[in-house]
C-alpha cells in the first residue's frame, strides 16, 4: 500500500492534526509579538502557558466519552471550536487574560488531537497497516507552513489578530476535509468476562515517552525563534525559521518513519529517532549563529518525529480495541501535559540561566527515552480479539 493510499484511509482525521500545526505555527512564529503585546517577562509568559494545561487535560479526560457520543460528527465539532480559539491569545489584554486564553486554547486542540489520533488508532486495526507517522506529518507540514507564512506576515508587519484571522480562515477550510464519509464503525466494546481494569503498565511507559518528546517538541517550537533572534542576534522574524525548520523535517522525518517502521519496528524506531534528537538538541545549545541553530532544530525535529506516532501505534497494539481510547487519551494526559508544562519551566530556566541551558536539559531527556524503550519492548501483547 503506498503513502497516498495510507494518506487517503486517515483523511478526516489527517485534516484534524493538520488544523491544529496550522494553529501552533502561526503561534509559535508570532511569540514574540505576542509576548510583548502583553509586556510579559520570560518566567510570567512561560508559566502562562501552564493554563492551557489545565484546558488540555480536562479535554483529554473528556475526550473517549465526547467522541463516543458525536460519533461521525466529533471531529468536526472540534474542529470548529479550535476555529474559534485562533481569537483567544490575540485579543488577550494582559498575561490574566492570555493565561485564561490559552486555557480555552488547550481544551480546544486537545479535545481535536485526541480525537483524531482515536480515529487513526482505529483505522490502522480495522486496516492492519501502520498510519500514525504518515497521519502525524499533516501536521508538521501544516505546521511549518503557517509558521512561514506567519513569519512573513510578522517581518511584513501584520498585527498578530490579522495573522490569526487569516490562519483561522485556513482551519476552517480544513474542517471541509474532516465530515466522515461513508459508513460509521462505532467503538468496539468489550469480550465477556474480560479484565475491566485499566492497562496502566502500558499506559505509564508510553505516557513518560509522549511527555518527554512533547517536552522537547514544544519547547523549541516555542523558545527556538526568541533563541535565534535573542541569544544569536538573528534579524526580527528570522526567529520563526526556526519553528519551520522544526516542522519541515519533522514531516518528512515521519513519512520517512512511514517506510522505515515496516523494516526497524516502531520500537526500534523511537529509540534510533530519540538519539538523533539528543544530536540536534545539543546543536542548538551550542550553535554560534542564527544558521546553525536553524540547522541543530531541523536535526532535532527529524529525530523527534516519529516518536509520539509511533508510541501511540505501540499503545494501540498493547491493550484491546476495547480500551484504545481510553488508553490513548490517559496517555496523553499524562504526556501531553509536557507540552504546556515544558515551555513554562523551560522558560522559569531561560530566565534564570540561559536558553542554551534550555536545550541541553531537553538533550538530556530526549536520551531518557532509550530505557523506556526496552521497558516497552517487554510489554505483552494482548490476545487478538475480533473488532
């Protein structure tokens, strides 16, 4: 089966993952206009983003019961709601009201990515083919795409709502994409008399990787441009090369980890991919120019790409068809949460050291992810039930 005819089983959820890059690159290449638009230091705007944390895991909790009961319709009705969060950051009138915004912000994209990566789970059982890592690169090439038409807009000099509006415009188009067509396959449910408890073992060991490698994803997603234009004297809105770089070989990185999954497995897989994160990490913290910053982010997001598809895939293998869902969003609970939680400690760090302190932590994590790919590796699949 070839790449496109994986692209076209996932479509509905794919357009899902890609409206929410579309939002975090045009987020990521305007930071530092919208932290200045709120006046707020490195520490008080990192800790912002704490809120939508808050948001995001209420979202997840949520999320296996909300989509269960819209059915066709569920991504779509998140789709929708995150068109309405593309308003909430930049009309933000200080760090209350953008701490607020983003709590909304969070339930928003996570209720979406949750969903859809519950949608691709599925598709890959009903499918037997692997299409997390192809499904994810719609949104890092969306990603990379906002963030350089954001950081024209930025050096063109657009205010950040204009840039938002237009974005939003984009998602919208994209929620198009995501109607279900064709005949709805409703959750699969439990065999009789099968084990009701919650598979933690799983469940926390693809946790602790999903948090490490969204730790990492979203910390230079969001420090990378103030790093290359603060720390390396980069231009003003050359920072956001930084974001497309990360989102550009992030996508191809996950196509390649499409084809590479079939020969390495997905386990194999993130192990190689964590070690060439720790590579690019290191590259960034030591970079002497804007140039070789841009190229230590293009390094790290290739390794990083493939690692939270590929966990998700490893997860659905691990437990029934019964409990993906559930297994899915607790996982993301847990590991999402290093999404907002690490740019807001990253940046209590920035202030206090150095944002090239930043980025060895985050080589130093990424390498923590080797040993809890052997622990996964030991983990039992269950016995094969019929969906």
């Amino acid at each position: 089966m070839s790449i496109l005819e994986e692209v076209r089983i996932a479509r509905e959820p794919n357009a899902g993952l890609a409206a929410v890059g579309v939002f975090w690159g045009c987020f990521a290449a305007y930071v530092p206009a919208l932290k200045a638009g709120i006046n707020a230091p490195d520490a008080a705007f990192g800790l912002s983003m704490v809120a939508s944390s808050i948001g995001g895991i209420v979202a997840m909790w949520a999320a296996p019961a909300v989509m269960a009961r819209l059915g066709a319709n569920g991504i779509v009705v998140a789709g929708l709601l995150l068109v309405a969060a593309f308003f909430y950051p930049v009309l933000a009138p200080n760090i209350i009201g953008f701490a607020i915004a983003m709590c909304f912000v969070g339930a928003s994209i996570s209720l979406l990515d949750i969903g859809a990566n519950i949608r691709i789970s599925a598709l890959e059982a009903r499918h037997g083919r692997h299409l997390m890592n192809v499904s994810h690169a719609m949104f890092s090439f969306a990603f990379a795409g906002s963030a350089f038409v954001a950081s024209i807009l930025r050096s063109s000099g657009f205010a950040p709502v204009t840039a938002f509006a237009l974005m939003a415009g984009v998602t919208l188009l994209l929620v198009l994409v995501m109607r279900h067509r064709g005949e709805w396959h409703p959750e699969a449910t439990a065999p009789e008399g099968s084990d009701r408890r919650t598979p933690w073992g799983p469940i926390g060991i693809t946790a602790a990787i999903l948090f490490i490698s969204f730790v990492s994803e979203n910390t230079t997603e969001t420090w990378s441009a103030l790093h290359i234009e603060r720390t390396l004297g980069g231009a003003e809105g050359h920072g956001g090369f930084g974001p497309v770089a990360l989102g550009l070989t992030m996508g191809f990185g996950r196509l390649a980890g499409q084809i590479a999954a079939r020969t390495l497995g997905e386990a194999g897989l993130v192990l190689w991919s964590a070690i060439v994160g720790v590579v690019g990490a290191l590259v960034i913290a030591l970079a002497p120019t804007p140039a070789i910053a841009i190229l230590g982010v293009g390094i790290l997001g290739f390794g990083v790409a493939v690692v939270v598809p590929s966990a998700n895939s490893i997860l659905g293998k691990l437990v029934r068809p019964d409990q993906r869902a559930h297994a899915i969003s607790r996982a993301w609970m847990v590991g999402f949460a290093g999404f907002f939680i690490g740019p807001s400690a990253m940046g209590v760090i920035a202030q206090i050291v150095s944002l090239r302190a930043v980025f060895v932590i985050v080589a130093v994590m990424l390498f923590m992810i080797v040993p809890l790919v052997m622990l996964i590796r030991r983990s039992p699949a269950p016995p094969p039930v019929q969906e």
